[in-house]
C-alpha cells in the first residue's frame, strides 16, 4: 500500500471515528446504566453492611472481608478484561460483565452465611472489574482528551447520583420490616438487565482484533495469588496470630515470592497483564502512583464513615445515607465544574494540585472526629474531602491518557485503574484490620464485650444497656478517628506525587483517530 493510499485510509477511518455528541451520548447512555449499577452495588450495601453482618452473625474481620472481596476481584479481573477488549467485541464484554454481576447479585441475595456472601461479592467484582475497564477504554476511543472534560462530568454525575442513591435505598430498604437486608441486592438485578438491553441497541463500536494477542493467564495467576496472601496476612494478623510470628513470616515471604515471580514473568512474556514498559512515561508512573494512594486514602478511609454514623453517633441506615450528601456534594459539583472548566481552558494541573490539598485537609480535618463531633462540623468536613476527591480521581485518568500513544490506551487505562483498586482493597483491609484491632483493644479496657482471640463482634448498639453502648460508642468514633490520621500523609504523599507531573496540552482528536494516525505512519508490511 502507498502511502497516500495509507494517508486517505486513515483519514477515511478518523472520519468514521468522529461521531457527533448525539451518537456520542447515545453510546454512552448504556455504560453509564452499566456503571451506575456496579457502584449502586457497592454503595447500597454501606449502610445495610452492619445489620447484614449482625444479622448473619459475622465479626469485624468479616465486615472488612466483605468490603475488600469485592474490591479485590475488581482489581485482579480489570488488566484482563483490558486484554480481553482486544480479542473480542467490547459491547459483548461490557453486557458479560453485567451478566456476572447479576449472578453476583442474586446469590448474595439468596446468602445463608457470611462465607456465601463473599462469594457472590468476588463475582459481583469480577463483573464490576469489567466495566470499571472498559467504560474508560471505550470513552478514550470515541472522544479527544480535550473534550472528555464535559463527558467525565456527566461521568462525574452519574457516579454522585449512584452514590448518594445507594446509601438512601439501602437505608430505606434495612429499615423496612417487610423487605428486609436481601433486597439491597436484588434490586440492582433489573437495573443491569435494563443496562444490556440498552447497550445492544446503542453501543455500535467497529471491533478491530489483534490475532497475536495472547493473554497471560500465568502472571494474572501469580499477581491475584501475592497480593490475596498479603491482604489475607493483614486481616488475620493481631487476631489470628502475632503480628511478628513465624506465621507472618510465612506468609509474607510467601507473597514476596510470587509477586517476585510475577514481575519476571511480566518482563518475559508479549503480553503481559501489567506492561512493564509501560512505566518508562513519566507522567502514567506518577498517576499510577497517585491514583493507588487516593485509592488507599479514599476508600480505607471512608467505607467504614457509614459504620461510625450508626454504631457511634446511633443513626439508622436511613439516615446515615442522608448524612453521606455533604461528601457526594463536593465531589458532583467539583468533578463536573472542574471537568467544564478543562474542555474550555485545556488546562488541567491546577484542578490535580488543588485536590490533592483539599483531599489531605478534608483527611486531616476528619482526624478530629469522635462520638461527640458535631454534625455540621462533620457536613463540612466531608464537603472539603469530597471536593478533593472530585477533582483528583478523573482527572489523573485524563492525565495518562492524554500522553501516551492510541495503541496503548487500553493498557494505560487498565494499569491505572488496577492500581487504584489495589490502592483501594489495600487500603480497606489494611485500615480494617487496624480499627478491629483498636475497637477490641478499647473495649477491652474499658470494660465492653469481646469475644476470644480479641475479635470482636460488630454490636447492634440499640440492643446495649446504656452505659455499654457509650463505651462501644466511643471505642468506635476513636478507632475510626485514628483511620483518618492515618489516611492523611498517605494523602500528602499523593499532592507531593501530582506536584511533579508535567502539564502537556489536550489533544483534540479521539483515540481512534490517533490510532489511524499512528497505523497510517508504520512502515508497509511485507
């Protein structure tokens, strides 16, 4: 082929791939459906998690299991399904995924024990993991980096509604008699049926395949298997065991040895889950970075926020969803104005470094908290976190993806999330783990009930007599305390990190256009 011909095909090809914003939105109403549904998943279940727990008759351990079940099958399944994108049609994978949260969802629903029920969370993950990778990966595609802006607001608002909608819903539902906790999972079913119907009539992507792609199922192996030894070892640790015990040394040089193995495997094979290359960008490194430490920043330290607001200050899982808006405020308005505010400017640093403040200030200011704090003192709080959070977490994606080539946008993307969900499950189990500990202490000394090997049993305060319940109380709103202090440098550490990322202009073309740019300059095959 000549290379005007090459030319005029790929100018053909970018001509197809501009789509207008109606074809546009209408492609993206069904995966907005689709992510909506997964983060209702989660989010529905945050106020309900301590009646589920009681009522199944789980412990903190467990509590925590149930969180980071589902955040750790997200997190392994995300690079695969990065990989798989380039075998088959994404619209198909997109309604798989959906199709596996349904199952995930109906099992939980049906759970007869805490061991069932994260089981379902790991499948209800792994579908989450599909659409957490390719929402993104086909966004990139359809839109130019500088336009993504005004699309990552709607993307931004969608995320606020499901989070907001969830806690309400799962309050209201745990607090109807005639429902009951089960529902908070199946009521998200219709909603992911309603998403692959919408998808098969609006998702229309040209599929290109790559017949030499081979995924490494060996690597995948070996990094799923390291990094469940390590969060397994943190959540039995100090409970299970001594933290400094030869189990421990088991189990943490086990998990030294695989993921060692898996970065040689990685190095070795043509497609690897986590392309080392990859890192050599400068600017993907330090968002990988950032992104994993606002993932063990955001989620460890605020998934257990819903605990507090109910065993602590003594709300019902209705009303602690209502408490949950200050946050989700912040984040909708910062994450949607700041995402107008790029496509109009092309300017996007200041918006990282100005999150990165906001979130470590909002962190240090929650560090304050306790079973006596105030709640228009904590409403505040939660606004100054939730705007941080809003302008770091889509705008380090738009980041990445803005500076490195089409062909590697998929794996680019899929790394970044990856690490902010495995920044996310560490961070979760990690901090778990660390509240257990300071729960079972404090109610030890203080004379409240623990159960043997200091594990302590989530409590339904309503059911204490009162002088128990203000211990319980207090042994809660100081251990929850303690997880945001702890949350706080990690979130320095992520400002000092963004701080050293370099500004480059937006590009104005979509991802399949540079990607018919990028083919059209490789030299003819023979």
């Amino acid at each position: 082929m000549s290379a005007t011909t090459e030319t005029d095909a790929a100018g053909a090809a970018s001509t197809e791939a501009r789509m207008s914003r109606r074809e546009v939105l209408q492609a993206l109403s069904g995966l907005m459906v689709g992510i909506f549904v997964s983060i209702l998943a989660a989010t529905v279940v945050s106020n309900a998690l301590p009646v589920i727990i009681a009522d199944l008759e789980g412990s903190q351990s467990i509590y925590t299991w149930v969180v980071t079940a589902e955040l750790l099958a997200m997190t392994a399944s995300v690079p695969l399904w990065g990989k798989l994108a380039d075998l088959v049609s994404q619209k198909l994978l997109v309604q798989l995924s959906l199709t596996l949260f349904v199952a995930g969802s109906l099992l939980a629903g049906f759970s007869q024990d805490t061991t069932m029920l994260i089981v379902a969370r790991v499948i209800q993950g792994a579908g989450a993991g599909g659409l957490t990778a390719l929402v993104q990966i086909v966004m990139a595609a359809m839109i130019p980096p500088r336009e993504l802006g005004r699309y990552a607001g709607i993307f931004g608002a969608v995320f606020a509604v499901a989070t907001v909608a969830g806690p309400l819903i799962g309050g209201v539902i745990v607090d109807t008699s005639w429902l009951g906790w089960r529902w908070c999972f199946f009521m998200g079913v219709p909603f992911a049926l309603a998403a692959i119907v919408l998808l098969q009539k609006t998702l229309k992507l040209e599929q290109v395949t790559r017949d030499d792609v081979r995924i490494d199922w060996l690597g995948a192996l070996l990094i799923t298997a390291g990094v469940s030894t390590l969060l397994i070892w943190v959540t039995l640790a100090g409970n299970d065991f001594d933290w400094l015990s030869g189990t421990t040394a088991l189990m943490v040089g086990g998990a030294a040895v695989l993921l060692a193995l898996a970065l040689v495997v990685e190095s070795r094979v043509d497609e690897p889950v986590i392309p080392l290359g990859i890192f050599r960008n400068r600017t993907v490194t330090l968002t990988v970075v950032a992104s994993a430490l606002v993932g063990i920043a955001m989620f460890g330290g605020t998934v257990f926020l819903s605990q507090y607001f109910q065993i602590s200050l003594g709300y019902s899982p209705t009303e602690a969803g209502l408490l949950s808006l200050p946050m989700i405020g912040g984040l909708l308005v910062s994450s949607t104005v700041a995402g107008a505010l790029i496509t109009k400017t092309g300017t996007w640093k200041r918006f990282l470094v100005a999150g990165g403040v906001l979130m470590t200030l909002g962190f240090g200011l929650l560090s304050t908290i306790d079973a006596q704090t105030s709640i228009w003192l904590l409403g505040a709080f939660m606004v100054v976190l939730g705007v941080g959070v809003g302008l770091l977490m889509q705008n380090l994606v738009l980041a990445a993806q803005n500076d490195v080539p089409a062909r590697e946008l998929g794996s680019a993307t899929s790394v970044l999330s990856f690490f902010r969900s495995l920044g996310g499950t560490v961070g979760v189990s990690v901090l778990g783990a660390v509240l257990a500990s300071r729960v079972a202490g404090d109610l030890a000394v203080l004379g409240g009930g623990t159960e043997g090997g200091g594990e302590t049993t989530v409590p339904d305060v309503s059911s204490l007599p009162p002088e128990v319940a203000r211990v319980v109380q207090d042994a809660y709103g100081n251990a929850t305390a303690e997880l945001f202090l702890i949350a706080t440098p990690l979130a320095a550490l992520a400002l000092l990190v963004v701080l050293f990322i370099k500004e480059k202009p937006l590009k104005t073309t979509s991802g399949a256009e540079r990607l018919a740019e990028e083919q059209a300059q490789l030299p003819p095959a023979h």
